[in-house]
C-alpha cells in the first residue's frame, strides 16, 4: 500500500484509477493464494483425522476378533494339554503378541 500511495503521489490523481486497479489486483492474488494454501493445509488435516479413524477401526476389529478367538481356543488349549494352564499361557501369549505386532505397526506407520 506504501508503494502505491507514493506511486499516486508522483504520478498525480490522474492515474488514481490505475494505482487503485493494480493493488487491487495484488490484493486478490494474494487472497487466491492464501485460501488455495489454507485449503491444502484443509485437506491435510482432513486425511490424518480418517487414518487415525481407519486406525482405530482396525484396532477395534482385531480385539473383537482376539476375544472372539480367544476363548474357544483357551478351551482347546486347556483340555488339550497335561498341565491345562501351560496351554492356556501359550494360546494366549500368541494372542497378545498378535496384538502387539499389530500395535506396533500401527505406530511405526503413523510415525511416518
């Protein structure tokens, strides 16, 4: 704005007009600009908060899932076995390492 009023003030009124038109053109370039970045910064935002629900969709199923499992598998386990709670444990120290692969991939991926 500085450069346009010293602009109108060596040129004359006469060309008021044109000083005016060209900052306003300045101005709406820098308007287009500024909405097309915060758009983007928009669109950004918008991706990360689906991963993170996609995230915890996943999380959610393979508990679901690890439960669901778990139990028949513990009885399977446990009628299977001599000592019954040594086949417990493994069943599920296998489940629980499944979830924790799972978790740790997730936070790796989200790190990234």
């Amino acid at each position: 704005m500085r450069a346009a009023y010293d602009a109108r003030a060596e040129l004359g009124p006469e060309y008021e007009d044109a000083i005016a038109a060209g900052l306003a053109e300045r101005v709406e370039e820098l308007v287009a600009y500024r909405t097309a970045e915060l758009r983007q910064v928009n669109a950004r935002s918008r991706e990360d908060r689906d991963d993170v629900r996609r995230g915890n969709t996943h999380r959610f199923v393979l508990g679901i899932v690890s439960l669901g499992t778990g139990v028949p598998i513990t009885a399977i386990a446990a009628n299977s076995v001599d000592q019954g709670l040594l086949g417990v444990i493994a069943a599920w120290a296998g489940i629980v390492g499944v979830n924790a692969v799972f978790a740790w991939g997730s936070r790796r991926k989200s790190r990234e």
